[in-house]
C-alpha cells in the first residue's frame, strides 16, 4: 500500500489572487476544486496540484517548506526573477549570504520561493518546479519515503530527498537543526490511498510514526494527521 500525493495545499488570505499569482508564474491553469478555495493543476510532469484555501490568520515566520524554481541559463533566471516580481513577488531576506547565487522571493502572501541559478547539479534532471525544499529531520525524510512509495535520492550528512518514479520535483529534509515549529504549518500535503481504503491507509501511516491530530474526519471526508516532525497532512476518501 501506498498513498499518492495529490496536491500542496497554501493557507490563503486570498486565494483566488494567490492562485492568479501562482499561475502566471508556472504557467497553470486554474481548475474546479472541491469545496472553498482555488485549484491550479500542472501541465508538466509536477506529478501534484496546488490548492488555495481560506484562511483568516495571517502568516506568521517562515515557512518550513518553499518551492526551488529552475533556470536554464543566467538570463532565464533573470526573466523567471523579474516576471515574479511583476506578478507580485518581492525580495526576501531569509539569512542568505550576498554571494549565493539563487534569488529568494516571497509571493504576495509571504511564502518563500527561489530561483536557483543554472548548472545546479543536483536539480539537473528535475523541470521548471526543481524541488519542494523543507526543514525536516532525516527520519521525517525516511518517512514520506515510505509513505509515498517514492525512492531516497538523497541521504547524505542527515539531509535527504525523495522523488516520484515518474519524475517530476524533488522533496527534500534539510536535516538538523530543524527550526521549531510554531502553529500550524501554512503548507501542508493531500494524499489519497492508492488502493482506495482511507482507513486502512490511516492505520498503515501511524504504524510508520505518523500521529493522529483528530478523532473523526472532517467535513470533506479528510483525516488529519502529523508526521514524525509534527507537521500536518490530510488523507482524503478516494474520490
């Protein structure tokens, strides 16, 4: 058994105009989406959705996970830092040194985002979305391994990254020291049961360190849980 992870989900104040950022940016379409909130589905190989959903808390600290962005030369980094900007983005100093070569950003809301430079070995293979990189211990890596079916690409000096057989972004754990962490995660992960039996998914998730944050499921069918980190996800019915 496995899950398949379907979409990250971005806490919104305002989705619509954060999904029209996100948009212009990747290049999505903005799709239907199931209850509240704003859908945007890849046409590469990203292998997941981005959903909006509403949110009155502002977003406070930075995130634990932020989108790495490809370039494919000096100029392309240019043109993918600039068209951000115009769509809304702003700099962003999350204590990078001036003489790293990849530009942070932060969309309309605040949530970090880079835009790494060319010749970036460790991305090489991967399209425009390069990798999801979080805060996050080595076992947490080990982890979503498990949970996702996904292949360790990475394990080196306690810092990990999965990738999805068919290709598509890297997910990546920094490793030690993990940041603590302080409210609820503003980014947090959907899956589905492969085979289709949420229960029996739920079960196999807690048997791999996962927590259970709720007693019944939510409103849309979702059950609630955290990882070895602490950082929530849901486990939604097979639809």
């Amino acid at each position: 058994m496995a899950s398949q992870l379907v979409a990250l989900c971005f806490d919104a104040n305002d989705p619509p105009g954060l999904a029209r950022f996100w948009a212009g940016l990747l290049g999505w379409e903005v799709a239907e989406s199931p209850g509240d909130g704003v859908e945007l589905r890849p046409d590469d190989d990203t292998g997941f959705s981005l959903r909006f959903l509403p949110t009155d808390e502002p977003k406070a600290g930075k995130n634990q996970a932020h989108f790495d962005l490809t370039s494919a030369s000096p100029e392309d980094q240019r043109q993918t830092a600039a068209r951000a900007l115009d769509l809304g983005a702003r700099h962003v100093d999350v204590g990078q040194r001036p003489e790293e070569p990849h530009v942070v950003l932060a969309d309309p809301e605040g949530n970090e985002f880079c835009v790494i430079e060319p010749g970036n070995d460790f991305l090489a293979e991967c399209g425009f979305v390069g990798a999801l990189a979080c805060d996050g211990s080595r076992e947490v890596g080990y982890f979503w391994a498990e949970a996702l079916g996904w292949p360790l690409v990475w394990d080196r000096d306690q810092e990990t990254a999965i990738r999805s057989p068919h290709g598509g972004p890297k997910i990546t754990w920094g490793g030690p020291p993990v940041p603590p962490k302080v409210g609820r995660n503003r980014l947090r992960f959907d899956l589905v049961p492969v085979d289709g039996d949420q229960g029996a998914e739920v079960d196999r998730l807690v048997s791999l360190g996962a927590t259970r944050l709720d007693v019944d499921r939510d409103e849309a069918g979702r059950v609630v849980l955290a990882d070895p980190d602490g950082n929530e996800f849901h486990v939604l019915p097979r639809r």
